[in-house]
C-alpha cells in the first residue's frame, strides 16, 4: 500500500496565550484525501 500525498507538513508548532501554553511542540502531516480534525482535552 503506498503513502498518500502530503500536502502540508508541520512540526514543533507552539501556541501561547499570553504567559499559558495552549500547545506544546505538535507535529503532524496532512495527507491528501484524508479528513482530519484536531480536539482538545475539554472536547472543543
């Protein structure tokens, strides 16, 4: 079975709300035809 195309590839991304932070170092690739969908812990 062959990997599907990635069309976007991030890695170590980092998201601070003033002095809290959201997210720490998420890496992920995106590939093309896939669905995706990102959760956090209180189901937002």
């Amino acid at each position: 079975m062959s990997t599907p195309d990635i069309v976007l590839s991030a890695q170590n991304l980092v998201k601070r709300f003033g002095g809290i932070t959201a997210t720490g170092n998420v890496s992920l690739d995106l590939h093309k035809g896939a669905r995706h969908a990102l959760i956090g812990p209180n189901g937002a």
